[in-house]
C-alpha cells in the first residue's frame, strides 16, 4: 500500500473523517509491517483488533416459564389452604349448633327447673357465706365502741 | 417470539452489549450483570419488539442508559471504585494475548476519556459502527458525534507519541 495514502488517511483519521472502509484499510496495514514513523500507532489499532474478539458467553436467565410454574403453584397451594380451613371451620360449626336441646317441653320444662334450683341453690350458699361476715361486724361493734356518739 | 427466537435475535449484538459494558464499567463481573439485565429488559419487551427498526440499536441504547444510571448510582454513593486496583479474572488470560504492556497502556488512556468519548471510541473503532447508527444509539447529532471522535483519538494519538519518545513502545 503506498506510504502517501496511508498518511492521508491517518490525517483523515484522527480528525474523525475516515469512512468504515476506510478506516479498515487502515487497521489492515496496521497488521502487519509497518513504516517506522508509523510503529507508535500499531498497538492502537491491534488493540482495536484484540477487543473485538471478546466474546460474552453467559446465560440469559429468561427464566418466564418458571415464574409461571411458581405463579400456579402459589395458586395450588392457596386453593388447598383455603379448602382446608374451610371445612375445619364447617365441621367445627354443626359440632358447636349441638346443644343438648329437648324434644318435648314437659321434659325441658323439668330440666329448666332444676337448672335453676341448681343455681338458686348456689347463689344461697354465697349469701349465706356473707351472714358470716355480719356476724364479725357485729362483735366488732362491741369491742370498738364509738365514743363519740 | 418463543426464548429460541429471542436468544437467535440476539445472539449477533450480545458480545457487543457486553464489550460496550466493559468498557464503561471496566470490571469483566459487572458488565456481565450488566449485559444479562439488559437482555432480560428487552425480553420483557417482547412483544412490542416488532415496532422497532432496529433492536440491536434499541439495545445499545438501553445498555448506555444502564450504566451510565450504574456509574451515577456509585457516585452518588460515594463508592466510587478506582478501576485500576480491580483484579479481573481474565486478566492473567489477557496478559498471555499481549506481546507488550502497550496494548494495556491504551486501554488505560481510553478508559481514562470521558464517558461519551469512550462511547464512541468503542462503537466506531472496535465496534465499527456507522455514524447514523451512533447518532442514533446515543440520540446525538453526527456532526457532535464526529467532533467527539476526533478529540477523543487525538488524545489517544498525543498519548501513543509520548510514550513512544519515552520508549515505553
């Protein structure tokens, strides 16, 4: 390649004037033996060269059709979730409405009776706890005399 | 679009996504995070794909975009990294390819240009973009972009003559 074109180009070059062409031509002469003014500038355009091979070779983690396995499986689990508290919270329910009711009303009538004897009974023994209490008032008074009624 | 289709639409311009990374990011690590964030991006845009002309220019811009928000993040952080203490895991890979320390010396001064001169270095010199289709990924005007270019190669170049003269090359 003639020397005077080379100069040229290199001009052309740095002032950012060279075509893709070009500048090809230019990395070509580059490549191999150079003129001796021109060495300062070879590993320039090896250097060009030599970054043009770095290659990426790395998986993509596209990764959408395991997002959408986990997406129904997320689905799944809550469709179990519910299912389960749901019949726990029915058969909880009917246990729960058992009440222990009676069929005829004489039979309730008698048992509501005796409920609440059962209670009265009950609030008796506490009143009579209290009349213990008055009793303790009463010596009390007689002990700690107020003298000033 | 099914993921084939996808990971063959792509497959011509990832290098290119992950190289643009790199020479922003500078850590090999990083700009594989990054490239991976990016193609995920564009894949959820799938199906609005078609309306773009180019994807592959549609995805540089993107991956301009994501690093540049990446660098401005650590800044804002105040975790900025010095690049040059970074242990990249090709680098014992890198130092077999080189014949000399001068091709490492020009990826210093690249790395060392501005974030949108180092942009267009990579996509005109090593990635052999045409001017339009910068313009475009860079949403710049050509003219701005040529300007850019030649600064950024002139540096390069009063670099590349002093070391020489100091016989580093």
């Amino acid at each position: 390649m003639e020397l005077d074109r080379i100069e040229i180009l290199l001009e052309k070059y740095f002032d950012g004037a060279t075509s893709i062409a070009e500048e090809k031509e230019l990395q070509d002469y580059f490549s191999g033996d150079v003129a001796q003014h021109h060495e300062k500038y070879k590993p320039l355009f090896g250097y060009f060269v030599k970054e043009r091979e770095q290659q990426f070779e790395q998986n993509i983690p596209l990764q959408t059709k395991k997002r959408k396995v986990v997406a129904w499986l997320s689905v799944a689990a809550s469709v179990v979730v519910l299912v389960g508290v749901g019949t726990f919270a029915y058969f909880n329910q009917t246990q729960s409405q058992d009440l222990g009711t009676y069929d005829s009303p004489e039979e309730a009538f008698k048992e509501t009776q005796k409920a609440l004897a059962l209670l009265s009974d009950h609030v008796n023994t506490g009143v009579e706890s209290v009349q213990y209490i008055q009793e303790y008032e009463t010596a009390k008074d007689r002990v700690f005399v107020d003298h000033h009624n | 679009m099914n993921q084939n289709e996808f990971m063959q639409l792509v497959s011509p311009f990832k290098s290119k996504i992950f190289r643009v990374a790199k020479r922003l990011l500078v850590s090999t690590e990083e700009a594989e995070d990054a490239t991976q964030e990016v193609l995920v991006k564009l894949w959820t845009k799938n199906e609005v794909l078609s309306v773009y002309t180019s994807v592959e220019a549609l995805a540089m811009t993107m991956t301009k975009n994501y690093c540049l928000d990446q660098l401005k993040s650590k800044r804002a952080g105040n975790l900025r990294i010095v690049h040059t203490n970074f242990t990249d895991r090709e680098a014992p890979l890198q130092k077999q390819v080189e014949d000399t320390d001068t091709m490492s010396w020009v990826e210093k001064v690249i790395n060392q240009l501005p974030e949108q001169q180092r942009l267009i270095v990579q996509m005109r010199d090593i990635e052999q973009y045409e001017f339009e289709e910068i313009a475009k990924i860079l949403e710049m005007n050509e003219t701005a972009i040529r300007v850019a270019l030649s600064r950024a190669r002139k540096t390069i170049r009063e670099f590349m003559i002093k070391t020489h003269s100091y016989g580093i090359g």
